[in-house]
C-alpha cells in the first residue's frame, strides 16, 4: 500500500499540482465550508444540500481532496438510480471541486470530464389560446387572473405567488419581475428571482387589464403584519402565498370540466412562452419575456412545442419560390 508521501510524489510526477497538507483535508469538510460560505438562493441551498446527504456524503465525504479520482466520482453517479438525481450530484460535486482547485489545493478537476447521465426529457405539453380561454372560463373567479398572468406573462411559479400590487401598472400594461417565493421545505423563502437575467418588465396583452382590475377589486391585496407578504396579488383564502399542492386539484377539476387534458402548472409559463414565439416568431424578445439571457433554452424547449412552425417554414418557401416564378 502507497504512502501519502509516494502519492503526492506520483501526482507531482503527473504534472498535478497538490498541496501536500491541505489535499488531506477531506471532501465532506471542505464542502461544509463551502456550502455554509456560498451565495445561493434558498432553494439550491436546500437542493444541495439534499444531494450531498442522501448522495454524496455517504460515498465521497470521508475521501481526501488530493485521492479523489475521476473514477471515484463516475462511480457515485452510475450507482446513483435515477439519472435526475445522478446529474444533480455530478453538478454539485464538479462545483465544489471548482472551488477545491480554485483555493490552489489541487491543480484539476477530476470531475470534469466525467459523463452525466442521460435524462430522458418529458415532452412538454401545452395549450392553446382557446383551450387556456376555456379553462379560465371553469375556474372560480379567484384565480382567473392568476392563471392567465401566470401564462401570458410566461411567469415562473415562484415569481407569480410573489407578485404584488406594485409589481402592476395597469396603464402602462406591465408586470415587474423582482422578487420570486419558492417553497423551500414547506416555507416560503422570498428573495431575489433566480437569476440576474429573471428581473425583468414584462408586458401584458391588452387582454390581461380587464381580468386584473376586477381581481383587485374584488380581491384587494393582502394586508398583513409580517412585511414579507403585504401586498400579495395572489393569496391563500385564510391568507399567505399560494400553495402548488393546494391549488393543483383547482386548476386540474377546471381542466377537466373544460374538456382539456391538464396539463402541469409549470407548464403554464411554456404554454405563453408558445403563444409568445407562434404570434412573433422572434426567439430574443421571447427568451427576454421570460427572463433568459439567450434564446438557447427557447430554441431548445419553447419553439418545438408549436407543431405548426415546421409548416410555417416550408408555407415560407412555397411563397418566396412563387415570388420568384412570378417575376
């Protein structure tokens, strides 16, 4: 058996940097320095440190920093049943390993390179214009405004539970993005949205005044002693943020008396971010809509949800081809 001493020697001779002290330190404890050191929003905070307990640690948290391998970490993932799961401890181990070489203990990454699992991507469903009419239509009159600013202001959930009267000028038709709630272990962790491109201005169709008025009025928004939900747009019956849990068997009983297959709520934001794309064909001024920096993730999820574009494009070639014969 290798001492340290013919470790450090042979990763030397590999032209790895090691600093021979501190590369004892194992992964566990320089992760707690870690996590409890990052600036993370409160719900990839409790995500990792979920992946860490129930994946990570038990493998890979007594390792010293400067053992780690490649092969260490591959086998964490491939042993790791569900490729979600797998891909998320690949994601975090790769972070802290970043900040592992980035404090100069070790010279790489041995992370990464190292495959993520393939996950099988759910097909994305979503509605039209007059399905989402007909299912606002068999909703109690409460959340006939929240669902269709959910879905024409292609919000995320946590941003449209978080919306407050502020955040609407009815005249101008706009909606600011500056704050989001996810549920982090059944509270509410109001802060910032998810990322610095998410604060945003969004612009509502002239559709969505109407609907909001008569959601303010018959809804004034919540007035409360804890500062953190004064204003809310959207409640709860008894008060507080709205619930996913609580408010999925509303939205799927109005899915059905509309004679429309349900969808998932977060699929509401896909399907405004659809009607976005179908009615301008502009991919930026969609990605900005919804709060991403490029149109890559439109590209990729948002644009193929429209059976339609493909014969839109080739209705396009029959057209310029036409032109062109007719001059």
């Amino acid at each position: 058996m290798a001492h340290d001493g013919d470790w450090f020697a042979a990763a030397a001779r590999r032209g790895e940097y090691v600093d021979p002290d501190r590369g004892r330190e194992r992964l566990g404890t320089f992760y707690a320095r870690w996590i409890a050191d990052a600036t993370l929003a409160s719900s990839t905070r409790a995500k990792y440190e979920g992946t860490w307990r129930v994946h990570v640690e038990p493998k890979l948290g007594k390792q010293p920093l400067a053992k780690l391998t490649r092969a260490d970490v591959r086998s964490l993932v491939d042993s790791i049943e569900s490729p979600y799961q797998g891909t998320e401890a690949l994601k975090l181990i790769r972070r802290v390993l970043n900040a592992v070489v980035d404090a100069e203990v070790i010279g790489r990454n041995v992370a990464a390179r190292v495959p993520a699992p393939r996950v099988e991507r759910t097909d994305v469903r979503v509605l039209s214009s007059s399905e989402l009419a007909r299912v606002v239509d068999e909703l109690p009159e409460r959340w006939r405004a929240f669902v269709l600013l959910g879905a024409y202001g292609s919000l995320r959930w946590s941003e449209l539970v978080a919306v407050r009267r502020d955040d609407l000028d009815l005249d101008a038709r706009t909606v600011r993005i500056d704050e989001s709630a996810p549920e982090v272990r059944g509270a509410f962790a109001f802060g910032p949205p998810k990322t610095a491109g998410s604060r945003r201005v969004v612009d509502l169709p002239r559709l969505m005044v109407r609907p909001l008025a008569e959601h303010l009025l018959a809804y004034p928004p919540l007035r409360s002693d804890d500062p953190t939900l004064t204003g809310l747009v959207f409640y709860a019956e008894r008060g507080g943020p709205v619930r996913r849990h609580v408010f999925r068997p509303i939205w799927r009983d109005a899915c059905i008396a509309a004679q429309v297959e349900p969808i998932r709520l977060e699929w509401l934001r896909h399907t405004g971010a659809s009607i976005a794309y179908a009615a301008t064909r502009d991919l930026k001024a969609t990605a900005a809509r919804l709060g991403h920096t490029n149109t890559r993730m439109v590209d990729f999820v948002y644009v193929r949800l429209y059976a339609e574009t493909s014969r839109s494009v080739a209705d396009a070639i029959d057209a310029a081809v036409d032109a062109a014969r007719s001059r």
